[in-house]
C-alpha cells in the first residue's frame, strides 16, 4: 500500500516521493490517519475500507471547491484512490498550533468571504457526500425551504427511525417550516458543512485553517450555528464576522433548526441522549 501511495503522491506533484517514515496521529475519527514522510515532504495520509472511496473522493472535492475560492485556508488535496482492500486520500501537511484573538478574527473574517461565494444552480452540490459516516445528499434544488426539508430533515428523520427514534411532533415541524424561514431568502452560499470545533484550527503560524468539510451550497447561517452547537467559537470570531457579513434578524431560532439536523445525525450514529435532545429542539421551535 505505501508504494503504491508514495507513486500516486510523485505522479500527482511532479516531485519523486518515498515513504520513509509513517506513524499513527490524531485527526482519524472514522479514518486510520497517518503522518507520512521522505524527510523532506510531508503529508496526511487518511485510510479506511475500499468501499469507502467514495467518502474520501467527496471530501477531497469538497476541500478543492474551497481552496479553489481562495477565501479560507484548508488543507490542498493531493491525491486520493484504492489500493488493494484501502482507500486513501493524501493532504497537505498542515502543522497546527494554537491562535489567539486576532487568528479568530481573520477566520471570521475569511469565513464570511467563504460564505459570499454562491452558485448559480441553487442550493446543492454536484455529488453527495457524508456528514460524519452519513450518507448527506445534495441534489440541486431551486429553494433553500424544499432543500433543507427534503434532504436535510427528511432525510435525518428517515435515518433516525430506522435507529429506533421517535420524534412525535416530525410533523408539525414539516408543517411548521415555511412560517420558521418566513422572510429569510438566502443566498446559496458554499458551506463547509460540519463546522464545529474541532474542525476548525490554527496553524503554527497564525493562520486559520478549516478542515474535514461536508460541503455544499446552503444557508450561509448552518455554518455559523454549528459553531455554537458543541462550544461556540472564540468571540473574536463572532465579532469579526458580524462586522463583515452581518447575520439576518431571527437567526437565534433559525440556529436550534440547522443544528436539529446535525442532533438528528448524531442519534443515528450514536443513539443516547441525542433522541431526547432532538425533542427538546423540537418543542423549542413549536412554541
């Protein structure tokens, strides 16, 4: 598997590449994650089933769709494919350290130009990919309202049913849905998706880096929720996004609805007291 890795990595940059160390570090939730070296080139190497190609293939495009907005700093894709029963995908090495108040404002600052990049296609993606080890799809459609009930409510709610969940009031949050986004328009906005704290880091040298994205053209305002969902952020990060792209009134609602989605996921990969979470949501957005 090395070689054949090592090859891909010097047919990709043009630059000859042996692996001459590799151990085990952090970053590798659902993936085997690998610091991988010739002494003088360094990259992150992620393994898991060959089956999950598809995974890694979705994530490396959506790390390019947001290196390519030249907005935000996130690890460049290198190369990714199978090699007997592994997937892999290579990134670049990025050393992390840990930033202060004025590399939070630069992240809040970066991620509100992240966020003005739009597709003229509407709310979607040109593939689906996964939130966590969940399938998320992400075909193209026209209204934020119709995406995000089909396929990111709906969707949760199928998946957590098979779980075992029992959500009483699904309904009335499917009917109460138009009046929860009354008068909000959004743009579709590139998103990184799963936005929480730990993927959001700060390089050695100060510089804000996103990672391990669930990409796709939303509501601007699911990234900012999920900042506040497992611990908010630093408030140099807020600060300096409100003063860039200022948030649109009723977000305070609008976040428990987009983190729903992001609870629902969690039951279905880890059952507990998600369930009871959700429904705590849910009667919060039905007062």
């Amino acid at each position: 598997m090395w070689t054949a890795i090592a090859q891909h990595i010097t047919a990709q940059t043009g630059q000859a590449f042996v692996i001459h160390q590799h151990h085990s570090v952090g970053g590798g939730c659902i993936n085997q994650a690998y610091q991988i070296s010739d002494g003088e080139q360094t990259y992150f190497l992620k393994v898991n089933q060959a089956s999950r190609v598809a995974m890694l293939e979705a994530e490396a495009l959506g790390l390019k769709e947001m290196y390519d907005s030249q907005t935000i700093r996130v690890p460049k894709p290198i190369c990714w494919g199978t090699v007997g029963s592994s997937a892999y995908l290579v990134l670049e090495w990025l050393d992390l350290g840990y930033g202060g108040d004025p590399a939070w404002s630069r992240m809040g600052e970066q991620l509100a130009a992240m966020h003005r990049v739009n597709s003229e296609r509407g709310f979607g993606w040109h593939q689906s990919n996964t939130i966590g080890s969940t399938p998320q799809p992400n075909p193209w459609t026209e209204t934020w309202l119709e995406f995000y009930r089909e396929h990111r409510l709906r969707h949760q709610f199928r998946l957590a049913a098979r779980r075992g969940g029992h959500f009483p009031r699904q309904h009335e949050i499917f009917m109460a849905l138009p009046d929860l986004l009354a008068g909000h328009n959004p743009m579709p906005a590139l998103v990184h998706g799963d936005l929480w704290s730990g993927n959001a880091a700060v390089t050695q040298s100060g510089e804000p880096v996103i990672l391990d994205p669930a990409t796709y053209f939303g509501d601007r305002e699911v990234d900012m929720a999920m900042t506040e969902l497992f611990g908010r952020f630093p408030a140099a990060f807020y600060e300096a996004y409100q003063a860039a792209y200022p948030l649109d009134a009723g977000y305070p609602k609008r976040k428990i609805l987009y983190n729903l989605y992001h609870i629902l996921n969690h039951f279905t990969l880890f059952g507990g007291s998600y369930e009871s979470q959700a429904n705590r949501m849910i009667d919060q957005l039905l007062r």
